[in-house]
C-alpha cells in the first residue's frame, strides 16, 4: 500500500451510483406513475443525473414536486413501493466493482456499504448482487442522513476501525461533506450520477476515481 494510506483500515462506500447502476429501476418506477397518470414517460437520460437523489430526484424529475409539496409524501410513499417491486430488474454492480471489493478484501481491508438509501432497499440488494459487505448503513439506521456524519460513524464502530483510519468513496457533494464530517478521507466516483452541471473538482475530495479499479492503484494495491 502506498506511503500515504498506510493507516487505512476500511473503506467505506455509497451505493447507488458508486458500487450499482440502479437510475434505470428508479426512473421505472417513476415512469410507471406517469403512465398511470396518463403522461408520457420520461428518457432514462433526463432521470439518470438524479438517481442519487432517490425518491426525491425521481419525483422532481417526474412530476416538479419538491419535499414541501402537500402531495409529495403521498407520491413517495407509491414511488417507494413500485420501486421495491422491481428494484432487481435492471440494477446491477458497475463493471469492475466487484474485482475492486475482491482487491479490497485480499489486501486485509475491511470494507462497507454507507448509503441514504432505506434499509428495505439496501440490505437485499447487497445480498442480491452478491456484493457481500461487512456492514450496511442505510439512511434511516441511525436518523440521520448524509451530509450527517452519523451514519459513517455508525458503520466505522460496527467495523472496530476509528474513522480516522476509514476512507469513503461517493459521487454526491454529500458525500464528500459526510466523509469530512466524520474525520474521514475522502474519495469521488466520477463515474457515479455526480448530479446535473456538478463540478466534483470543488468538493474537495482526497482521491478523484476516473473507473472502478482506479481505487485500488491509488492506494497503491495494483
């Protein structure tokens, strides 16, 4: 391992859009409401960019609704379950993830899932895709959701590791915020859904990752 990360015991990683490509479910679902509702679906690359962003993203891509929105809850609450029901469709590890874990876990470090993303999604999906993380965070685990460094705090005590010896990779500002926050370095997966006209470049991130495996040269284990 390079100089720089000898102390590195875990890393630590969101996951739509940093370990799986979920935005072609999401915007599914999203879709099959607007089809309900009599409205042309919308292209897959209009809702990509915000896959990130969950229900939230969708339903502001889908029907201009913001979170204040008196019917927002009511359209979340369907959204959520059209997801669930076809959340393994289309979803699937970005190609070269699963090589990079693999690296990850032959070089002794712990590694783990920390995501905004509901336990009743997150958990199946990290047995579904085979992905086999230590730990799981989702965003209701500890009430709190990035940029709240809770939750990574969370996922470095369940590992035994002191944040300061954890590494967390994402592709959201949030991201990078919540790893700052939780005395964390940092790392952006440039691959990721990042969000529209995003300039990772001014989050500030310890490690910009150009692909998948590009973690593993930058700590010196490939």
């Amino acid at each position: 391992m390079g100089a720089r990360w000898t102390h590195l015991r875990a890393v630590l990683f969101d996951l739509d859009g940093t370990l799986i490509d979920s935005a072609e479910d999401l915007a599914r679902a999203a879709n099959a409401m607007r089809v309900d509702r009599g409205l042309a679906p919308l292209p897959l690359a209009q809702c990509r960019p915000h896959g990130g962003s969950g229900a939230r993203g969708m339903l502001g891509q889908a029907f201009a609704v913001a979170p204040d929105h008196a019917e927002y809850e009511a359209l979340k609450r369907e959204f959520l379950d059209r997801y669930e029901a076809l959340m393994h469709d289309s979803t699937l590890p970005f190609a070269g993830i699963p090589a990079e874990l693999a690296g990850l876990s032959a070089a002794g470090l712990l590694w783990g899932i920390v995501t905004n993303k509901a336990e009743r999604f997150a958990l199946p999906l990290n047995q579904a895709l085979g992905l086999g993380a230590r730990v799981v965070v989702g965003g209701d685990t500890t009430g709190h959701a990035k940029p709240h460094p809770a939750p990574l705090l969370e996922a470095a005590l369940r590992l035994g590791v002191s944040p300061q010896d954890c590494l967390y990779v994402g592709d959201d500002e949030r991201d990078v915020a919540a790893g700052r926050a939780a005395g964390m370095a940092t790392a952006v997966a440039t691959w990721g859904y990042l969000g529209p006209q995003a300039d990772h470049r001014r989050w500030n991130a310890d490690l910009e990752l150009i692909a998948p495996g590009d973690l593993l040269k930058q700590l010196g284990l490939a």
